[in-house]
C-alpha cells in the first residue's frame, strides 16, 4: 500500500516538533535573543515598532511572538520566559518540513525522477526535520529561520508563476532581515542561468512581484503604518552591514569558518559534529540529476552561490550559513531520491535506503546531543558567545536580595558597564521595576542599594561607596564580567533571611 506524501510530511512535522519544542528555556538567552527580547517588549507593551537601519533586523518575529505570548496567558513582561518568545522560531522551524512539498509544481509521472518530485523532497523534509543545526537554531529567538521560511515561501510560488504570493513572501523576506538582498541575487542568477538565451523575461510578473514585495515590506517595516517615515532608513542600513561584512568589528573569522562547524567538527571526548552527509547527497543530486531536471539545476546555482557568497564574506555568525545549508538538505534529497531511481535492482535500492538511514539516525542523535546535552558547550560547533548560566544565578541571587529591601523588585538597580555589550542583562532583570544603565562611566548619583558594575570601575567605585561591599563577581559571557556591589545594611538584612542560605548553599 502506497503512503500518501501528506501522511508522510505529517510524520516528519511531529519529528521536527519533537525535537524543536521541549525545553525552549533550558539555554539561557543569547545577547542577541536578549536584544530582540526588549524590542519585542516595546511592541507588545506600547504597541509600537521603529525600523533601526543599523542594528536589530525587521520585526517579523516580534509580531509573530504576539499570538504566541498572548497563549501564554503571561500579562507582563516580567512573567515571560524563554519558552515563551522562542515557541514562535520552533514552530517555524518545524513547519520547513511539511511546506516543502510547496516547493516546486507537482511532480512529474515518474514519482522517482529527480525532477521536482515529491519523493525528493520528502527525503529533504526529513533531512530538514533533523538537521542539528537548523534544529538548533528554530530554537533561538532571532530571524534567521524566519528568513529561510519566507524564502522557501517566495521560491515556492515564484516556481508556480504566481507573482502575487511570491511578492508577499519577497516582501516578508525584505521586512526580516537584509541579508535577503543576497537570497535574491542567488535566486536571479539561478533563474537566469536554467531559463536560458531563448525565453523572454516576464516583466509584467517581476514588476507585479516586486511592487507587492515594496508594499509588504514598507507596511511591516513601518509598524502597519504607525511610523510611515521609518521605512526610508532601509536605504540606509546597508552602509553599517557592508562596513560589518568587511570584518570591520567583530564576527570575522576565515573563509572556512561554516564549512567546519557544518561538515566536520571532531574534538576528542565529545560528538563528532558532522552534517556531511547532507553535502555528500547534495553534489550526488547536483551532479546525477543536472541534465535531468531544471529544478535541480536552479537548486544547485542557488546552493552553490549562497555558499561562496558566505563563505566569503569575513563577517560570519554561525545561524548565516543556515541560508545556503537548507537549500543543501533540498539538493540531498534530489540526490537520495535519484540514487534510488537509478538502482536498477531491489536489494541495490534497499541498501541505499537503509545506508542514507544510518547516516540520518546519526544525525538524529547528533540533534539530540546538540540541543539537549551540550546546548552551552563552547565544543559545540553551533554555540557562539553564548551567555554563562552564571547570568542566571545572579538574577537568581538579585531577587532573593531584592527580597530583603522594603520595595522588594522595586529596589533600585544600578548597571554601570565599560560599553554597551551588557545584554543580556536587560533580560535577566526583567522583573525588577526599576533599573538604570551607563555606559562608558560612572554616573555622578552612586545611590541605588544595589550595583552591578565591569570590574573596570571596580577601585572608583570602592572609593564613592564606602557603604557598600563587594559581594561577588559573576559571568555573563566568556571573558566578560560584572562586580556585585550591595550596601551594607541591605546585605546584613538579606543574610538574616532563608534566601542566603539557599545563595550560600548554591556557592
């Protein structure tokens, strides 16, 4: 009996769930999580959202948290968790796999053929399904699966010739991220390769597209319209992201940064981190089925050029290279499916099929491994910067002393930082109702009962507070560190209480 490819997604969709969902809060907020947290916050408390053509991306995952936070039943933004805002990415992440058999039109007779197939991409479906990587970051709260979704959205309907829904998902591509610039190019230079000297551009289709994909993206950007000059300032966000590009500031690292942290990671006593099978099955496709199939040729042009694009571009964080590996797992199940057509032979077949298992089951604990086991492990290829869960316990610590002042979270909080890379402080004290933040130096009011300081500023403030003590040091990221400094009376209070022992016990 024949399984219908919709009962198979299916299977495959609840696999991504499984493996996306659980334990959305066990890793604590990366700064950047951190960062869109508190625009976030903005929308959701003041109902407003303002393009910033330097920093922080497009809103699209902000409004799709709203529904998601609203589920929650939390009603502020001190009772959110990290589960909260990351269900929306999971959720996104996990529909990859079902909505690629939107991909291409629907297949041809053969259901074997490499050429748009169903089969294929089922094969690329679970491939998706269990990528460490693509399952690693559906669980971050930043725009990079948002990207590829609205990506596969756009190429999807674009290879259907219907250019109204792919200008909507062009649009939404515009209004994620601007490395969506980059999407397009590939995707052009794909097009114009695969259509050919002899077929005549569709103006009237790219013009339709591209004016709907303006009209999405300026209503997005603009906040529905709340603030209709904020959208201009994406013609400006390109001159801070080329200067980043340059490997100007931080993130620059070599040519062959994501090809080792995708396809061969191997560190002694931990997992050897590896999603070459993907690349394995991707040249397989690429070369078996280029004169079979125009979908595999536009596939591979488009891999291809996303890859060298990254690869050269110094300024590299690992979730960017996710752009040209989803693509890939869809070129592997091009090459799955046409290994298996061409096995002439059952037991030739059987043998492939079960070999691409063993190789995904890998993959599959590799995920598991990934996520649930060494989801803060500097060893892992795919955790970069993250936050210390030291950061945790100093929120831990600041409430049960907020605890012994008379105003509680509503205690005065004073961060004084060396630079603006605290996040993700903002985070961790969200329930504290009152908290101030410096840069650079030292405020000339040294008054709140409790000071979170760089150790920059460590003997300055020794000198202006000689009611305060130093109380600990505590770890936010690696090489990055803030002094506790609590006054006197507030301390001695706090050590009265059950809280301290519950502090001292944890130490």
């Amino acid at each position: 009996m024949k399984v219908p490819p919709w009962a198979v997604a299916l299977l495959l969709f609840a696999l991504a769930l499984g493996l996306r969902l659980p334990q959305l809060n066990l890793r604590p907020f990366h700064a950047d999580e951190a960062v869109h947290a508190e625009k976030f916050r903005v929308l959701w408390e003041r109902g407003s959202y303002r393009y910033d053509p330097s920093e922080f991306h497009g809103p699209t995952i902000y409004y799709a948290a709203l529904p998601v936070v609203a589920l929650s039943g939390h009603r502020t933004f001190g009772e959110l968790t990290e589960s909260d805002l990351r269900r929306a990415i999971a959720l996104v992440g996990a529909a990859l796999v079902p909505l690629l058999l939107l991909l291409f039109p629907p297949p041809p007779a053969d259901p074997r053929s490499s050429g748009g197939g169903g089969t294929a991409l089922l094969w690329a479906g679970g491939f998706c399904a269990i990528s460490p990587a693509l399952v690693f970051y559906s669980r971050y709260f930043i725009q990079e699966i948002f990207l590829i979704a609205f990506t596969l959205g756009f190429l999807a309907f674009a290879s259907r010739k219907q250019p109204i829904g792919a200008g909507i998902f062009a649009g939404l591509m515009i209004a994620t991220k601007e490395t969506a610039i980059l999407t397009f190019f590939a995707a052009l230079m794909a097009y114009l390769v695969v259509r050919g000297r002899t077929h005549r551009l569709p103006w009237k289709s790219l013009a339709l597209g591209a004016g709907i994909a303006l009209i999405v993206a300026y209503l997005t950007l603009s906040g529905l319209l709340r603030e209709p000059a904020a959208p201009l300032g994406y013609f400006q966000t390109y001159a801070p992201w080329l200067r980043r590009a340059g490997g100007a500031e931080l993130h620059a690292h070599p040519w062959s940064d994501y090809f080792q942290r995708y396809f061969w990671q191997a560190t002694p006593g931990k997992p050897l981190w590896t999603e070459g099978l993907f690349l394995l099955l991707g040249i397989l496709g690429a070369v078996l089925g280029w004169k079979k199939s125009k979908e595999v040729q536009f596939v591979t042009i488009f891999t291809g050029l996303l890859m060298g694009i990254y690869a050269l571009i110094p300024y590299k964080t690992p979730w960017c290279g996710l752009n040209f590996l989803f693509p890939l797992t869809i070129l592997a199940g091009f090459g799955t499916a046409e290994l298996i057509s061409r096995a002439k032979k059952l037991w030739i077949q059987v043998f492939i099929v079960i070999g691409v298992l063993l190789g995904s089951f890998h993959l599959l604990w590799l995920a598991c491994q990934t996520n649930f086991v060494y989801f803060t492990d500097l060893k892992n290829p795919y955790v970069y910067s993250p936050t210390l869960p030291d950061a945790q316990k100093l929120a831990v610590r600041l409430e049960r002393i907020a605890q012994a002042h008379p105003d509680g979270l509503n205690v005065t909080v004073q961060v004084i930082s060396r630079d603006g890379y605290y996040w993700p402080l903002p985070w961790e004290l969200r329930r504290f109702k009152n908290v101030g933040y410096w840069t650079g130096a030292l405020p000339e009011n040294l008054s709140a009962p409790i000071i979170l300081t760089s150790p920059k500023f460590e003997m300055a403030l020794q000198a202006r507070l000689p009611r305060h003590r130093l109380r600990g040091m505590h770890g936010l990221r690696m090489g990055v560190f803030y002094d506790l400094f609590v006054e006197k009376t507030l301390w001695d209070d706090y050590q009265k209480t059950p809280a301290a022992r519950l502090d001292d016990d944890e130490e």
